[in-house]
C-alpha cells in the first residue's frame, strides 16, 4: 500500500513502514526506534524552548502518522507540562498512557510527585506517593522519598519531612 508523505506506520510485526523509503519497504525495527527517538527529543526540545503547543502537536502528529508513543514520550509530555504548570494536561496524558496499554514505571510516579511538589500540590504528591506504595508492581526509589522530603522541607513541614526521612530508611532506600 502506498503510504502519504511523511507517514510512518507500525506493522503487527513490529516494524516501521515509511513513505521514507520504496513503497512496500519496510524500515528496520532500529529505523524504528531511531525514528522514534528523534521524536521524543524533538518534543522534549520544543517544552525547553518554552513552546508546548509544539511539543503538544508534534505528540499529535506522531500519532497521526502511526508512531505509537512509547513510554518516554509519556514521561516527555508529562515533564513538560508540569514545566509549564498544567498539572490537568499532564494528568490528561497520564490518562492516555492506561488508553494506548503504556504502563507506567516509578519515573513515571516520580514525575507527577516531583511536579505536584514543584507546584506546591504536596497532597496530591502524597496521593501519587502512597498509589506506589500499594502497588505490587513498582515501589518507591530516593527520588521518590527525596521529592517529598523537598517539598515537605520548603513548605515549613520540618516533621513531616523528618518522618519521610524515617520511613525511606525503614523501607531500606539509601538516602543520597
């Protein structure tokens, strides 16, 4: 099938089709990922220039050329709106991840406890905190605790700082 210019299109197989290249040849699956690397920096690129609505329509465009996101990209998007400190888009884009089947790690948690933290949301950074804890799957890291320990320090919480302390210690997490 011939494909439209610029389109890129993920096979079952895993691998890339583009228009890139002959019709009906396919791109590795290297070509692939390094297609998609160049995607998430440039989306990453666009959020440090200070310019989210590009990063938001390149994160679109890939979409509509059929390069699934992966989870990098998430954690682009969801660094970046913090950055600009829409906590409801990044929220949104968290969303999506559950949507396309991309789950999330413990960078992922730590991005939203670190946002929330910046934004001086330290509720709901207890919230994303406490989700981790429970999970059977991912478990709290020094980011995870350093974060709120940050945030509890700079809010004039001294005890509840000093608690996190005591608990990343019981955990067994290294303090850094």
């Amino acid at each position: 099938p011939r494909l439209g210019s610029n389109r890129f299109l993920l096979s079952p197989e895993g691998v890339f089709l583009s228009s890139e290249t002959p019709v009906n040849k396919k791109m590795t699956k290297q070509d692939g990922l390094d297609l998609l690397k160049k995607k998430n920096k440039a989306i990453l690129r666009a959020f440090n220039l200070g310019n989210p609505k590009k990063a938001e329509a390149l994160f679109l465009k890939m979409e509509g050329e059929g390069v699934q996101a992966n989870l990098q990209t998430y954690k682009n998007m969801i660094i970046g709106r913090f950055r600009t400190g829409n906590t409801r888009k990044a929220e949104q884009i968290f969303s999506r991840m559950g949507q396309y089947g991309v789950d999330p790690d413990v960078a992922t948690y730590n991005c939203f406890i670190h946002g929330y933290k910046k934004t001086r949301n330290l509720e709901k950074a207890e919230k994303i905190f406490q989700k981790i804890t429970q999970s059977d799957k991912i478990r709290p890291d020094v980011f995870s605790y350093n974060s709120l320990i940050d945030g509890y320090a700079k809010a004039n919480k001294i005890k509840k700082a000093e608690e996190m302390f005591s608990k990343m210690k019981v955990a067994g997490v290294d303090p850094n």
